[in-house]
C-alpha cells in the first residue's frame, strides 16, 4: 500500500475465547459482490486479515471523494467458516441447532457498545456474553414467495430499511394471497417485512448460496444519510465527511461444558475411591481473570468402562474448552484426607468438542465433555 495516500476508515476483527482471545482462525471475511461495488465507487480498499479485515480510504488523491459520501446502504462482509466444528465449540446456549442453508449470524454497528473483551477495551457490534443464537437471522433469496397471514384488503408489506426504519419497498397485499417479492434492486443485508408498521420478519437478503456463510456483518459508515441515525462512537464518518477510524469486534465465547474425569488403572490394582481430583486455575494471559479453585465431586461408585473399573469426578461448574490442564489450570489426584501424604500430581488432557455428551436425566440436562484418563 503506498504511503501516506490511504488512511484506515474502519476495521472488523472476529476473536474467539477458544483461541485464547485471538483471532478466530475459523472465520473468513469477504467483501459481498454489493460491497465490492462501494468500494470501487469511493476508490477504497479492502485488505483481509486474519479473522478479519479492514476498509482504507483514499486521503490525499480525493480528499472531497469521503466528504460526499451520501449512500445509505451499508458496507457488508460475508463470515464463511473453514472449520464445520466453529458451532460445537462456540458457545450458543441454544439447543436449537442453525440451518446454514436457511439462517445466519448476523452483527451490524447500529448499536455498539465499549467494553472490556479478551482484556482490552473494545467496540462490540453486539451486547457482551450476548448468546450467538440471539444474532441468528433467517436467509432470503432476492426472488422469494411470501404468505402474509395477517393482511386484510388494502394492505401493503412492507419491506422496512434497518437503520432509518422507513419502508423501502411496498407490495400489494390481499387476505391469504401469496406474494412474489421481488428485491433484486436492493443491496445484500438485513430487511423486515411488516404490515401498518408491524414486523412480520426479519431476515437476511441474499444472492449466493447461504451454505457457504457462517455469518454477515455490515457497517453503516455515516456520512450525509446515516450519521443521524448512528451514535456518535459507532460512526467512522462524521456529517462533514470527516474521517473517525473505528474497530469493531466480534467477541465469541467459548462453549463451556461439565469436564467429567474417568480415572481408569489398566491393571485393576489400585482403586480412587479415597481419592479428591483438585484443580487450581493459574495466572496467565488467558481471558479468565484471577485464580482460585475448581471444584470436581466424585461419583459415589465406581464406573464400568469395557471391561475395567473407572472413578469419575465431574467438575461443580461448565468450564470452556480453552481451558487446558498445565497451562491454565494443575490438577492433582490425591488421597483424600492425608494432606500431601501420597500425593500424585497428573497432568490430565483437556476437553474437546468431540467428546461431548449430555447428561442423563429426566429433565434436558447441560453438555458434559467425558475425558477417559489410564493411570
């Protein structure tokens, strides 16, 4: 990039808690075909990163090109993911699982907040440990079928603008009439339907196969139509085209599940029925704070695993997935009740998304991560 001619308008970083508050190596972010063309228009550049990527503007070449700026659609970015494991680990608490070929997760900066996330301050485009189900979005096609179940003669869907909130498109509607919606004219994004100023959906407009998005982001930069309808931090550009660089972060938490330990000896010689599984969290530059103690109960009886005897101990709380014995926490087996006497110090494997199960009960019971361990 040549110096001193492009200057950073705004950024888009994706952080993951499994990757101990770094980039999302998962996620892939690229520019929609609509985008490209904004692009283009503002002789801007985009430049991918990793779990990322960032928008530069031209600052001396055109420096009255940002000043009027006038669009009021937004800059959208599809998030394909190269890993079909990123929703196993991530943590959704939903049970409902998300159709790629029929929803997305969908962020926006309309409203933003300044937080702490993965120990700095950040700029989310959504609320913080909000669940990722939350931001999940149904996909239209740009040609689509629609049955208004509420619209009485005269009636008209709307198709709704998300920043300004004003109908941007009006189809005829009739009681029980299917309708062709039609919105190939409108940019890839998030829309509504509604009917008299009552939502009837939300969804996602797009013209590629939502198999291949994760996700989809969109920014809306400001300028003469849009900085009204932003808060001040979450614009990247003022009334007066002037330039207000912005990063905006997609903080993902890691799943956390029940980690459940089955102690097994080979041999058959040595039971732990005496014994206590302890865990110390240790300072680190992970994203968990402090240190202190994790707590596992011992099941009561022995377990049968084939043909062997195993003692299982079960963490009191769901812990994350990053967390990984030796580095993030010690664990030591130990007879219970005897101090330091006959202690054993193990460093035990951590859990992983394979190894998840739920746990029996009448009731639907939370994830638990089995880790089978021969001593």
């Amino acid at each position: 990039m040549p110096p001193n001619q492009y200057a950073a308008l705004f950024r888009i970083e994706c952080l993951h808690e499994y990757f101990g508050g770094g980039a999302c190596r998962s996620l892939v972010l690229s520019p929609t075909e609509d985008c490209r063309g904004l692009l283009a228009r503002y002789r801007m550049l985009f430049r991918a990163e990793e779990g990322g990527g960032s928008v530069y503007a031209p600052m001396q070449q055109s420096p009255g090109l940002l000043a009027n700026f006038d669009e009021s659609a937004p800059f959208t970015f599809s998030l394909t993911s190269s890993d079909p494991a990123l929703n196993v680990y991530t943590e959704l608490n939903d049970d409902a699982a998300v159709n790629p070929a029929e929803e997305l997760f969908y962020f926006d900066n309309r409203s933003c907040r300044e937080t702490a996330a993965f120990g700095k301050p950040r700029l989310l485009p959504h609320s913080p440990g909000e669940p990722l189900m939350a931001r999940s979005l149904m996909v239209k096609p740009k040609l689509s079928n629609f049955r208004p179940q509420s619209a009485s003669a005269g009636d008209y869907v709307q198709v709704m603008d998300p920043l300004t909130g004003l109908a941007i498109q009006q189809i005829p509607a009739g009681p029980g009439t299917p309708l062709l919606l039609d919105l190939r004219r409108l940019p890839v994004g998030h829309y509504s339907l509604a009917i008299s100023g009552k939502e009837l959906q939300r969804f996602y407009l797009t013209d590629s196969p939502a198999s291949q998005q994760w996700g989809a982001i969109s920014i809306f930069l400001g300028g003469k139509l849009q900085s009204s309808h932003l808060p001040a931090n979450c614009r990247a550009l003022n009334l007066n085209g002037e330039v207000s660089p912005k990063s905006f972060t997609i903080a993902l938490e890691s799943r956390k599940t029940l980690w459940r330990y089955y102690i097994i000896d080979p041999a058959g010689k040595q039971g732990f029925a005496n014994h206590e599984l302890a865990a110390t969290i240790k300072q680190s530059n992970r994203t968990h704070e402090g240190s202190g103690d994790i707590r596992f109960v011992r099941a009561p009886e022995a377990a049968s695993v084939g043909t062997r005897e195993a003692w299982v101990f079960e963490s009191e709380s769901p812990l994350p997935f990053l967390y990984a014995p030796g580095s993030d926490f010690s664990v030591t087996l130990r007879p219970g009740g005897n101090g330091n006497r006959g202690e054993r110090s193990m460093r035990l494997p951590y859990a992983q998304p394979s190894s998840m199960v739920r746990k029996e009960g009448p009731k639907p019971q939370p994830w638990c991560s089995e880790i089978f361990v021969y001593v």
